[in-house]
C-alpha cells in the first residue's frame, strides 16, 4: 500500500513546546513530509504561529490575547525558557524545500496577510481552516495555493464541501473515515488527510483505506508502524 504523507502535528510536541521553531526543526530532522502549524495575527498584522488565541506559558503577558499584541510585545514573552512564539515567516524559512507546511488559519480576517507571507510557495504551503471560507479567500489571493478543510463531523456531502471551498484536502477527524468517505473523495480529485492520529494501529488502518495523509504528534511513531515490512 502506498505510504501516507506524514505530517508533523505543530512540530513535535511531546519533545518540544508546541508550535516552536525547536519542535519544527525536530520534526525536520526526523524526516516527516509535512508539518501542521496554527496562525494568528498580531495587532500590527503579522501572521505568528500559535495554536490558542491567548499566550501560555509565565511572565506578564501569560494570558494576554495575541491580536492585542504587536509583534515586538509578543517577542518578549516566552512559552518555555528560551522559546518564544514565531512568525510565519521565520517558519517558512526554517522549512524552506524541507518539507510541506500545512497552515491552519485560525485568526479572523488574516487571509491577505497569510497569503502575502506564503506567496508563490504554491504546493509548498497548503492552508487550511475550520472556517471554510477562508481558503477560499486565500486561494483568491493567492491561486497557486492549495486549500482544505477541516471537519469533525461526517457530512453527507464531503466533496460538495470541497468544491463550496475551491479547496483539495479534507482534513478529517481520524474516528470519522471510511473507505466511502475516502474513495468520494479520490474520484472527486481530492485527498483525504487524517488528524489527530497517535495509535499505530489507527494509521495502519488508515493507510490500507487510502488516506494521503497523517497528521502526528508522534510523527515518528507513525512513520515506524507505516515503513515497508521486511519479511
């Protein structure tokens, strides 16, 4: 069976803080395909990586929502000693022709910022959302950019909700595949990437129903359990 696309789930976070250049820069150095990634907007508008809308971590700032923030604010917060919160364009450095980022949009009205950051990265840095207008958006902005959705339910017309989005990849919870769901979509020219997926089990199964994708907090898990056999 062909092997999935492994996806580095905000970089690796059971070794380093989420969402870190340290975490992106592990999961480089194990090889993945791809690393997911989560955005917000500063108040001066620049696109940083966090998953929460508010910062963790200690110190003054611990709590405080980053879109009241401006950039050189937030670079004096840090979420563990030494490790602050990156922009967007620092992680495309990082990963430049290393690996695919998958940008997850979760900032209102971030998309022409999120598309002049990623530019003609094309292929090189898909984007995705729970809020399915907003690839859309991007993609009008920026047409080279492939797009996906994120979905933590079945729906009756998956590929209906691609189309609505211009977008490629459903980005689907993991309990929530089936071999209908993944040959719809595949006939439809889309892929099917699974999130979150930590079990070994899980991604074998996965992997035999046909996704392109898994998306990891153990992307070196799931790499072992998917490499070729060797009987």
């Amino acid at each position: 069976m062909p092997r999935p696309e492994i996806i580095a789930h905000r970089g690796t976070p059971r070794v380093h803080p989420e969402n870190s250049l340290a975490g992106f820069a592990h999961a480089l150095a194990l090889g993945v395909d791809g690393i997911e990634l989560d955005v917000h907007l500063t108040r001066d508008g620049v696109p940083v990586v966090h998953h929460d809308p508010g910062l963790g971590g200690a110190g003054p700032l611990a709590g405080r929502s980053i879109v009241d923030l401006t950039l050189d604010e937030l670079r004096a917060h840090e979420l563990a000693p030494g490790v602050g919160v990156p922009t967007l364009a620092e992680t495309c450095a990082l990963a430049d022709g290393r690996a695919t980022l998958y940008v997850e949009v979760k900032a209102r009205d971030a998309e022409s910022a999120v598309a002049d950051v990623l530019g003609e990265r094309g292929a090189a840095a898909p984007v995705h959302s729970f809020d399915h207008r907003v690839p859309r958006a991007v993609r009008r902005r920026a047409p080279a950019t492939p797009a996906g959705v994120l979905s933590v339910s079945y729906l009756v017309d998956n590929v209906a909700a691609l189309r609505a989005a211009d977008a490629r990849d459903l980005w689907q919870h993991w309990s929530m595949i089936d071999a209908p769901l993944v040959e719809a979509v595949h006939a439809a020219g889309g892929r099917v990437i699974a999130w979150t997926v930590n079990d070994p089990m899980h991604a074998v199964a996965l992997a035999r129903l046909g996704v392109d994708g898994i998306c990891s907090d153990v992307p070196d898990v799931m790499a072992g359990a998917l490499a070729p056999r060797r009987d």
